[in-house]
C-alpha cells in the first residue's frame, strides 16, 4: 500500500472532491425566450379556478449540448381561467350526461431547482392540456389482409381488457360510474400535460444534479448505436409548426428543433441541439364520412447544423408525443392516423341488451329487463326504463342507444390526425455524408 505524507494526501483529497462537485453540478446558463417546456401533473386536480399545483418537467432542456434544467424538475402553476367545452358537452349530453365541461387555462410562474430555489418565469398561458400518448411504430407486420384484420381486432381487444387490468382499474372504473349520472364533479385528470414557451430569458444559476442523475448526464448523453458502414441518428425534436390532416398537403414543407445533441460513437457531437430538421408532408388526407378517419405522413431529408452547414439524411418518423384524447396510432411506415375502434362488438352488444325487454324469460323480473334493456341515455335512460314499468319504453330507450352508437362508429365523419406546435417526436436518420461535428470549445 502507497502512503502519503498527511499534507499531501489531504490536498489530493480536496482536489477529488472538488472534481467530483464539479462534474455533478448542472452548469449555469441562460434559457432563451421561445423554449418549449413539456410540463405534465403527476395527480388529479379539482378543476377550480385559482388552484394552485405543481408539474415535472417530462424531457431535460438542453442549452449549448449541456443539461440545463434535468427531467423532474418542478414548475408550479394556477388554474387561471375556465372556459366551456363546447363539443365535449354536446358529446355528453347526447348519453344523459349534463357536466358543464370545462376546459382549464394555466399559467406557470416559477421553476423550482433541485436545491429548492424558486426562479419566476416568463411564459403564456396554456390549454391544449391532455395527457400524454407516446406513439412508437410497431415492427412491420407479417401477412395479408386477413392477418393484418385479425392483429387491429387483437390489439382492439386489448385495449379494452386493459380497462379492467391496468393499474388504478378501481379509479377508471368509478369514473365510469360517474359518466353515468346526469352530473358528477369535474376534474383535471393525472398526467394531463402542456408545452408551454418561455416568452423573456431566464438565468439558471448552477446547481448540484439530482440524485437519480448520472454525474456525467451534463456532457454525454447515450450514444448513438454503432454503425455500420453509416451511423444511424436517434433525434428528439420539437415540430416548429403545428399540423392536421384536414389543412395540411402533400408537399408542405415542415420543420423541427433538435432538443438534445446526438453524439457520435467517439462522442463527438454528430447532432447538436438547435439544430434544424428539414422534411416535407409526403400524405396528407382529411377526415371524411363514414368514420373514414384521416391521415398524416411526413418524412425529413435534412439537417441544418447552427452554423448553417447542411447535411443531406434520409429519416423516417419512429415516434412522437400525442394527446390521448386524439387517440392515435403509427404504423411501422410512420403514417400516423386514429386508432382502430370496435364498430362491430360495441353495437351488437346494445342492440343485444335493447331486445332484453321484449324477452319472455320468466327468470329474469320485468323491472331488471327493462333497467338492463334501457342503456342508451345514462342512468337517467335506466330510472325511466325501470319506472315506466313498460317494455317498449325501455326497448326505445335501449334502441336510442344503439343508433347513436351505430352512427358515431360507421355513419358519421371520422376524426383527423393534429399535432400541435412543439409536439416532441423521435426521428431515426441516417446521414447520407458521414462528416463528423467536432463540439465546439468554450
């Protein structure tokens, strides 16, 4: 064993510990004005004006390739204003549900730093909240048309055993009792999210990195995977306009923001942050009637390096960042479109439920027939069923049901594909020219 002499041995111990303070701090820095921050809520809110929470930041904010503002950290908010939901109340009411829906404006006004310093912050409101859906194209699929109907009428079913299976089934289900009264209180929901803009600079003094950080998490990112003969680039950027398929065409130019650097094997930076990625909209088809749902397609050719450099890729859309509400789904093309829904199941089993009333069975109380057999408007639609003491009345009633369930599902204009500005998607790229971007020295 080497010993040092206590004075020598005492400085090599201060210098480690200030090298180690050092690599795990998140280094100060400035946050322009225009950054997205994805804020999401981590519980239920009552949806009340003036209520204060908080919300994590969903991705880590990178200025000049380093780590300015790490996942997690916390931004506090207040429900500012409450404005009517229009078509989610004539949606409800159409099922016997008379919530006066809301949609809720919020206003984040500080960020709080790992050591508990709270900064203001400069930004809009926000109220396209929803939660988050991350979309990933699946593997191409095997088979012909009969194998691809059999996977969409798979994953349909899963989605809706899923309901009963997930976790927090107890809370899903008791909202689903709750969808069922003519009122029931109103809420922001777990894991609603909103990408906000900073509107002036703010200064973010350096800080120890959180705990759960790599100390290395400030200079190097994962790598990209190895390459071979070509790298292939995994980029997280932020869509600089917002798109639809009912407005865009094909041939719109469109283009993203790199949020994080991609680094090269030798960790070189090969991406970095700020960088643009140019692409068009290869297909674009509105929504039409008869639950035709649209259709979004676009791809990028370019990236544009700060300095103006550009290098030629050819990328595809892996993922994104959707509101669940939407409810989309990618394909393995990156075609994006609303998810398949059961047109067939859900119908058959109303119109099963409607006939119940006319049913002779005598094992079964006329009064239960008919509370069963009217299910078309809500418990309302199941009171009236029950205390008309008529068959027919409930059989209407059960028969409403089917009806608006048969024209939301084939009759009436399917929904089209939206994202909005500063949606987050991931593009794989791979250089056509394999330069390499040295990092840039201070």
């Amino acid at each position: 064993m080497i010993r040092f002499p206590l004075p020598r041995a005492t400085s090599l111990l201060l210098l480690l510990s200030a090298t180690v303070f050092v690599s795990c701090q998140t280094p100060a820095g400035i946050l322009p004005a225009g950054t997205p921050l994805p804020l999401q809520i981590v519980g239920h809110l009552p949806m009340r004006l003036g209520e204060a929470f908080r919300a994590e930041l969903l991705y880590p904010v990178y200025v000049d390739n380093q780590i300015l503002l790490p996942a997690k950290t916390i931004f506090i908010g207040t429900v500012t204003e409450l404005h009517s939901d229009h078509s989610r109340r004539i949606q409800a009411r159409i099922n016997g549900d008379f919530t006066p829906f809301h949609i809720p404006v919020v206003r984040f006004s500080q960020v709080v730093l790992a050591d508990g310093t709270g900064l203001p912050i400069s930004a809009g409101p926000a109220t396209d909240g929803a939660s988050i859906l991350r979309l990933t194209a699946p593997p191409p699929r095997k088979g012909g048309f009969v194998r691809k109907q059999w996977d969409t009428g798979m994953e349909i079913l899963h989605s809706q055993i899923s309901v009963f299976t997930a976790p927090e089934k107890g809370d899903r289900l008791l909202q689903l009792v709750y969808h069922q009264l003519p009122y029931h209180p109103e809420r922001i929901e777990k894991g609603t999210a909103w990408t906000i803009e900073t509107t002036e600079p703010l200064s973010i003094p350096a800080e120890p990195a959180l705990a759960s950080t790599p100390a290395n998490a400030t200079k190097t990112p994962t790598p990209a995977p190895p390459d071979n003969g070509r790298p292939t680039w995994t980029i997280q950027a932020y869509l600089s306009d917002p798109l639809s398929s009912a407005t865009t065409r094909t041939g719109q130019p469109i283009q993203a923001v790199v949020a994080e650097p991609v680094y090269n094997r030798d960790h070189t930076i090969a991406v970095p942050q700020g960088a643009l990625v140019i692409g068009a909209v290869t297909q674009a088809k509105p929504a039409r009637s008869f639950a035709r749902a649209g259709t979004l397609h676009f791809d990028f050719r370019q990236v544009v390096l700060p300095g103006g450099q550009t290098r030629n890729v050819q990328a595809s859309l892996t993922g994104a960042d959707a509101t669940s509400a939407t409810k989309l789904a990618m394909d393995s093309e990156g075609r994006v479109k609303p998810a398949p829904q059961d047109k067939i199941m859900i119908p058959l089993l109303l119109a099963y439920l409607a006939t119940r009333p006319l049913d002779e069975d005598r094992g079964v109380s006329e009064g239960g027939k008919n509370f069963v057999g009217a299910n078309g408007f809500g418990l309302i639609g199941n009171i009236i069923g029950l205390a008309g003491g008529s068959p027919n009345i409930a059989t209407g009633i059960g028969a409403y049901g089917t009806a608006v369930s048969v024209y939301r599902r084939w009759i009436a204009r399917g929904k089209d594909v939206r994202f909005v500005r500063d949606t987050r998607i991931i593009v794989e790229a791979t250089p056509r020219e394999s330069a390499v971007l040295k990092p840039s020295m201070p």
